[in-house]
C-alpha cells in the first residue's frame, strides 16, 4: 500500500456501474481501490477490516440499504468518510444520508472529473454539495420539530452567529466578510462548533438547523 495514496472503496450492487467506478479510479496516479461491497452489511464489514479513506455508497441496496451502512460506518470507525452515490439529486433517502454522515453525494450521471474532484475534496476533510442544493433537499424533506434556540446554548455568542451564517450556506471567506473576521478565525469558529454540536461536517450543520427550526 502507497502511504500516499487515497484509498477509496466501492460499494454498489451493479457489476457495470462498479467496474465502470474501477477503471475510472485506477487511471489515477494518486488513488488505490482498496476492496468493494455489494450491500450495506458488506460495506460495513470491510469499513471495518480495510479502514479505506473514502468509501463510494449506493444508497438502494439489498440486506442493507446505504443509509444505515453510512450511519454505521461513520459512528464506528470515525476513519472513513463516506460519499453517497443516488440516481436522483432531489430525493429524500439523501436528506437521511447526510443525517447519517456522509460527506457529500454525488449522482450516478456526474461527469469523471467531478467524481475524482468530488474524492479528493471529501477526503482533505470538506464535505461536498451545493449550499442551495443542500437548503432545497433540507426544507423540502427535513421534518422540523418546534424552534429550539436552547440547543445553541454550548455556543459562544461569536460562534452562534458564524453557526447562522454557515447554515444559511455562506463559505468561510463570506462569513469572514460580514463578521470582519480572518478566514483562519472563522475556520477555527466552525471547527469548535461542530465539535461542541457533535456534528461531523457542515452539510450536517445544516441539517441540524433545519431540523431544530433555527433558519426561519
């Protein structure tokens, strides 16, 4: 194994999509494809065995769907960052992938070099997808409970209002912009808050004000 390498996994029940995922992932010079799962339970299995940096998820599958896999995966190995794969973008089985931990998705239709694009940003730690694709998919499929402002009580006052903005879809050099902040300070802001939310990354952060009615 190439220490250098992002080891990626596969995981999807179609034998042609798969293969096709191969040949795409092998003609990289800086990825390895560590193992490949046909269900959920599988998935899990070899998250487990193989630790693979980036795992490609299909979301249907039989014995277990991807959603629970990815839950299972992110909340056990910590390691692993997960990329759902849907053949719908506007569905709400991706609203729960992210709810679960995923990093980002992509449709089965997109391009290679948003694929490889897609791999890379996820495994230097950023999750992956549009804020207004995320706000849509959230407010459309996210069943919200009453507006409970307490859940942001962990939060410095500063760190509340980097949370607002960061949920409305803003990257950190626009939060920097209306905060007067560096981007360094705002990285630093958003870091401690998932930390404190128990959030694994900003797509979740999302999600969580979506789901505790904190948008409006």
């Amino acid at each position: 194994m190439n220490g250098n390498k992002i080891r990626v996994a596969l995981v999807d029940d179609q034998p042609l999509f798969s293969a096709g995922l191969k040949m795409i992932l092998r003609s990289q010079p800086d990825l390895e494809v560590v193992g490949e799962a046909t269900d959920g339970k599988q998935a899990v299995e070899l998250a487990a065995q193989v630790e693979p940096d980036v795992m490609l998820m299909d979301i249907r599958m039989p014995v277990m769907d991807g959603i629970s896999a990815t839950r299972s995966i992110t909340e056990e190995t910590g390691r692993t960052k997960v990329i759902v794969l849907t053949t719908i973008q506007h569905d709400e089985a991706v609203v729960r992938a992210i709810q679960a931990g995923a990093g980002g998705f992509l449709t089965k239709d997109a391009t290679p070099e948003f694929l490889l694009a897609t791999i890379r940003t996820v495994h230097a730690g950023h999750a992956v997808m549009a804020p207004s694709a995320t706000n849509a998919l959230l407010r459309d499929y996210t069943t919200p409970s009453r507006a409970n402002s307490t859940v942001l009580e962990p939060l410095s006052v500063r760190e509340r209002d980097v949370f607002m903005l960061a949920a409305k879809g803003l990257a950190n050099g626009e939060i920097a912009t209306s905060l007067v902040l560096s981007d360094a300070t705002v990285k630093s802001h958003v870091g401690s808050i998932l930390s404190k939310l128990k959030l694994k990354n900003r797509i979740q952060l999302v999600a969580f004000a979506y789901e505790n009615s904190l948008l409006g």
